[in-house]
C-alpha cells in the first residue's frame, strides 16, 4: 500500500510539474517522473506479457523525451531562451511535435500502443489511456502557434485512417481502445492549429468517454470479443447503457461524442479545407464498423446460458459508473456553439 501511494502519488505529481511549467527542463523532468511513476504498476502482475509491455513503453517514451530535450536545447541555443513560448524555430517545433507523437501514440508513431495496452490489465490500461496522454497534450497545447500545419494536418489524416484501419482485424478489447485512441488522437491534431480550445473540448471528451468504457469493461470483466457476448446475462443494464457510449465514441448523434466531430469539422469548414474535411469524415467510418462490431457482439449475440444460472446482476452494489455513463451519453445539447 505504501509503494501504491507513493507511485500514485508520484504519477499526479508528475503531471501537475508538466502542467504549471513555463521552462522546458521542468516540462521535460514531469513527463520523466510521469513515465517512471507508471512503470511499477505496468509490473505489478509479474507476467512476461506485462514485463513485455512497460520495456516497450520505458524504450519509447525514452526516445520521445529524448527528442523533446534535444528540440528544446536546439532552441534554446538559437533564440537564448528555455520558456515554453510562441516563438521556436521552425525545426525545433517539427521536432518537437513528433516527440509529443510518439509520447501520445499518434500515427505513425503508434506502433507500441496496442501492444503496450494488450500486455497491460484493464486498470492500469486506463490510467495509460487516460491520464498520461494529460501532460504531453497541454504541452502541445501551450505550444500549438508554433507547430507546422502541414505536419499537423498529415498527422491528423494518418492516425484518423490508420486508427480505423487497425482496429477492423482485432477482436481484443484493449487493442481496439489503443486504435480508438490514436483515431481520436488524429481528429485533434487537425483541429490544434486552429482552435486549440476545440482540440481541448475534444480531449475532454475523449477522456470522459474511455474512462466510461475502460470502467464499464471492468464492470464486466471482459478482455476480448466472446467475453463481451456473456454480459448481456450479466449485467443487462450496463451492456445497454455501454452499447450506447460504444456508439457515443463512435460519433454518433445524438450521443455526446457526435458534438466534438461536428464542430471539428466545422472549423475545418470555415478554414477552406473542404476536401480534407471529408477525407477525414470519411475515414472515421472505417472506426464507426469496428465499434458497431463490438456492440452487435455485445448486444445482438447471447452466449449460451443456462435457465437457473445465477442473475449476478441483481446483487450488483457498484454504482461508480453511473455519472460518467451520463455525462458520456447526453452532453450533446450543451453544444457551444
């Protein structure tokens, strides 16, 4: 219990050092502790897959701040500054975005995210899903005047498609929240350059929706697709409700994950990439049929139960998941506008 403590603990302090930061060492020092804090509860089942996992994870997050040191020194040696501010170089700005990439497992830098995910349990995954994309996020977000938007935009378009296109093959439920995420992920890219605030409201959301499934799959105790077919006689409320913010994280009106996608896509509008905004309408389909496969499995197939199998549900006394199924489904009409 003392080890948990001071690693969570740990895990928060980190991300709060990144978020107050206005000097890069610093934002630099709270993604390491961030990175380190995480690795113990990655091995707390000491299973191959999951030692497997936090190596992949330590290498990659190694690299990534490896390259937000080296940006960040490059454009200190040119400007003579070390303030997180509006005015980078260009290539240090280039390379910085694509160090924060590969921290949140954008395409094409998502190569260890569903492998990370899958050798993780479902707890832990969410903490990986959740909070540790915060702090690269705000740093990308305090940063977002100065990033490329060719590279932004080409980001933006290769994880919408490549988080679509990964997720159809799996039938692991871990897998298919990495490819979610790194699909999600693309829509707020394209969107940082012009509307950072937009790109937040996204993020957000986001969050709200995979903490809700994450929790849900706990819930259930479900790792895969067959697993997932038994909790209609589980617990059959929650495999209606989590059907439904299955399809809320799709983006489907007139659940809440359909607010982020439209007033994404008109911002894209107002700034005349017509085309680029279909592209990536378009691609969210490819996302849109493995989410719809998952709640056919979920709703559509009965495993084959028994007449007198015991009704777990009825002595079901956990109601965490009641707030964040609510707010996950019904924010639509709080649209800003």
């Amino acid at each position: 219990p003392l080890a948990l403590s001071v690693v969570i603990s740990s895990l928060a302090l980190g991300t709060i050092i990144t978020l107050s930061s206005f000097h890069w060492i610093l934002a630099w020092i709270g993604l390491e502790v961030n990175t380190l804090a995480i690795i113990p509860l990655m091995t707390k089942t000491p299973h191959p897959r999951a030692i497997e996992a936090s190596t992949k994870y330590f290498l990659t997050q190694a690299a990534a701040s490896a390259l937000i040191l080296f940006s960040s020194t490059m454009n200190a040696w040119i400007t003579g500054e070390w303030t997180i501010s509006t005015d980078t170089t260009s290539a240090s700005a280039i390379m910085f975005t694509i160090a924060i990439a590969m921290k949140l497992g954008i395409a094409p830098f998502h190569f260890w995210l569903p492998e990370v995910l899958q050798g993780l349990s479902l707890s832990t995954g969410l903490i990986l899903s959740t909070w540790q994309k915060l702090a690269p996020f705000a740093l990308l977000i305090q940063f977002s005047q100065s990033t490329n938007l060719s590279l932004m935009l080409t980001l933006g378009i290769i994880s919408t498609v490549i988080g679509g296109w990964g997720g159809i093959n799996q039938t692991q439920v871990r897998k298919i929240m990495a490819f979610s995420s790194t699909a999600h992920l693309g829509w707020m890219m394209a969107t940082l350059k012009f509307s950072p605030p937009l790109a937040l409201l996204n993020f957000s959301l986001y969050i709200l929706m995979t903490l809700t499934l994450f929790l849900t799959f706990i819930t259930l105790n479900t790792k895969n697709m067959p697993e997932l077919s038994t909790s209609w006689s589980k617990i059959p409320t929650l495999s209606v409700l989590s059907l439904l913010s299955l399809l809320s994280l799709s983006g489907l009106p007139p659940l809440t994950g359909f607010m982020p996608k439209w007033l994404i896509a008109q911002e894209l509008v107002k700034q005349d990439l017509i085309i680029f905004a279909l592209l990536i309408l378009m691609s969210t389909l490819l996302s849109l049929f493995f989410y719809l496969r998952l709640t056919y499995t979920m709703s559509l197939t009965l495993a084959p139960n028994l007449a007198h199998s015991p009704a777990t549900w009825l002595f079901s006394k956990k109601n965490i998941l009641a707030t964040p199924l609510i707010l996950s489904l019904f924010l639509l009409p709080i649209t800003p506008l």
